[in-house]
C-alpha cells in the first residue's frame, strides 16, 4: 500500500466556518500550489461557500476552471502579453503588480478583470506607490478594464502585528482617494489577530487547511490533511546499535523498532530530526536516524504494533506544525511538498 493523505471534507468545512466567526468580509479561498498539496479537486467543494477561489498561476487556473465556475483570481502568473487572451477567455481575474503589465493593458481592447497590487513594502511584488499614483486614473479610465479591487500583501503577519498596521495604513492612505475601490490585505495570520485589517476581502489560506500561520497549533482549526503510511517491519536493536544511512543515531538501550514504508520521496521531510513523533497506534513513538527514500525507523518503546498497522506521520493526533518545528521548516513547506506518488483519498 502506498503512502495516503486523507482529506477531510468536515474539516474544511469547519475551517472555514471560523474564518466567518472571524471576519464578515468576502472570502477569496486561497487554494495555489494545488491547494496547498490537498489537492484542488478534493477540496473545491466543501469550500464552495468561499466568494472566490484564488489560483497562483494560469495552469492551475485552467484547471480549477474544469471543475468549477466561481469567480477565480490568479495571483501570480502574468508575464506576457498573450497572458491576456488566456485570461480574458476564461473570466479570469488577475493581480497586476508592475508597471509592464500596466502597458499591456493599457493597449488591450479585451474586457480584463484586474486586481491591482500595491507594494506596502514587502517588496516583492507590486506597484510602487509612485506608480501606483501615475497609473490608477489612466486604468480607470480604460472602459474595457475593470478594477475589482487595490490588494496588498503582507510579510510578517505571523509574529508582528506592529509591521501589519504599518502596511495596513499605507495601503489605506495611497488609497484614500478611491474608497470606491474594494480592498484586501489580510491573510490567515491577520485574518485571525486583526479585524481592521479585513476590510472588503479576506484572503485566507493556511488555516482553511486547519494548520495554523503561527508557529503553533491552533485549537479552532481542524487538520484537513492525515498523512498515513504503514508499519512493514518490526524488530528488536540491541543497546549501542546505529542506525540507518550515515549511522547518526545510536540506541542507548535494547529498542523495540518499526519500520515505515514513508521517506523523503513521498514528501515527508529529510531534514526531520531523530526524536520527531511519528503515531502509531495512538502512541507517540519517535523517529530514529535519518529519513530514507522511502523509509523510516521508528522506536516504538513499549508499545504493540505489528506489521500492518497504520502510521500518522502528521494530521488528526500530530499536528503538521510540530511535525514542521522538528524539521527545521514551516507547515505551509510539509503539506506542498506531498510527492504525486502519494495516494489521496476524501474522507468525512
Ligand atoms: C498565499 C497567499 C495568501 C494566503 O496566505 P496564508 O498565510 O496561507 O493565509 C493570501 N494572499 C496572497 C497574495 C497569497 O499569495
């Protein structure tokens, strides 16, 4: 059997419901990188209350738009002209976030839906407040463009609310002048800490997959994605014995082991740590030595567990974040890095 990732369909459901206990505002469900690794036709449904659904490129815009007709942004991914052929064909909306793009646009005849980005300093995308200034009339302007909304985007809404006002505040103030214009700026870290940043669309992400944008678990969040794979051995090591590749682990006691049929080839982290728990049976073993291909050893102590039974590398019972901390990395990396190879299956 294959390694499988579970994705629960009341859990998304549930997770987006607290998005509504957070916030009033519209929501763009934010499903890029085929939704966050849970796989964007596994979850379309169950957030079909969502206003819009957010893709980051053009591929995974078409095939969002195979399945479903809700309104579908794309947030990153227009780099040449003939970009808005594709766009325009398939109602897409698409964030405008330089000056070249502005030129195209400026030339075009096509009816485009534009999500027009200012950079409030993150500085990686987005107009410059000067552009932003020298282009905005002259969009307007354009009968055959409509301005959906002026969209920032924020960088450090997981740990410095500070920084959040700021942005929020230069995006209120360079806008100042066309309250007409709907606005959006919060994603999950500032969905969940800050009401004034909500203002006409709420772009979560992250915690609609029940993972929280803080480095720890949230409570109110349900984990959508349960990562399963199986105990194919079990054996006794004696006490000093090493293990596996580079032998960078040594048992200080005799040690029950289980092996797992999961590596870094299904996605599960080469940078995990010895000592990052690993559910088996309910129990909280750990794992012993570096992560293989395809393989991972665990000490099961003085549990039972036979061949066969069911391993949760993170989901219902191991949160993905604690899993993350242990591998020197963020949750958002483990559930995107799911390799294809891993089977999906919905569950309730
Ligand atoms: C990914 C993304 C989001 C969602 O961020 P989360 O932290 O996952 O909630 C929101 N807006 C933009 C522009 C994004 O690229």
């Amino acid at each position: 059997m294959p390694v499988t990732a579970y994705i629960s369909q009341s859990a998304l459901r549930h997770n987006l419901a607290q998005v509504k206990i957070h916030s009033s505002s519209k929501i763009i469900a934010v499903v890029k990188a085929n939704a966050y690794g849970h796989n964007i036709k596994y979850v379309i449904d169950a957030l079909s209350v969502a206003d819009i659904f957010a893709t980051a490129d053009i591929t995974e815009a078409l095939t969002l738009r195979a399945i479903s007709n809700k309104k579908i942004l794309i947030l990153a991914d227009f780099y040449q002209k003939s970009d808005i052929d594709i766009i325009t064909k398939n109602n897409f909306a698409v964030v405008v976030y330089n000056s070249q793009q502005i030129k195209w646009l400026l030339h075009t005849t096509k009816e485009i839906n534009v999500w027009l980005k200012i950079d409030t300093n993150m500085h990686r995308l987005g107009l410059s407040i000067d552009e932003f200034n020298n282009y905005i009339d002259k969009l307007t302007q354009k009968n055959n463009i409509n301005i959906d909304a002026i969209i920032s985007h924020l960088h450090s809404s997981d740990n410095d609310e500070k920084s959040v006002l700021a942005q929020l505040d230069l995006l209120n103030k360079t806008t100042i002048n066309y309250s007409k214009i709907p606005k959006s700026i919060a994603n999950s870290g500032a969905i969940m800490t800050l009401k004034q940043s909500h203002l006409n669309y709420i772009r979560p992400g992250i915690m609609l997959y029940g993972v929280s944008p803080f480095a720890k678990a949230d409570n109110n969040l349900k984990p959508v994605m349960t990562l399963v794979a199986k105990v194919i051995a079990t054996r006794k090591i004696a006490k000093g014995a090493k293990i596996g590749y580079g032998q960078t682990y040594t048992v200080d006691k005799d040690t029950n082991m289980a092996i797992v049929n999961i590596g870094y080839a299904d996605g599960y982290p080469r940078s995990a740590i010895s000592g990052t728990p690993v559910l088996i049976n309910n129990n909280i073993c750990q794992l012993m030595g570096r992560v293989s291909m395809n393989l991972i050893c665990v000490d099961i102590k003085n549990t039972q567990v036979t061949i066969g039974d069911n391993a949760t590398l993170w989901g219902n019972g191991l949160a993905v974040e604690i899993i993350a901390k242990y591998s020197d990395t963020i949750a958002y990396d483990l559930l995107t890095r799911v390799s294809a190879k891993v089977v999906y299956k919905i569950c309730q």
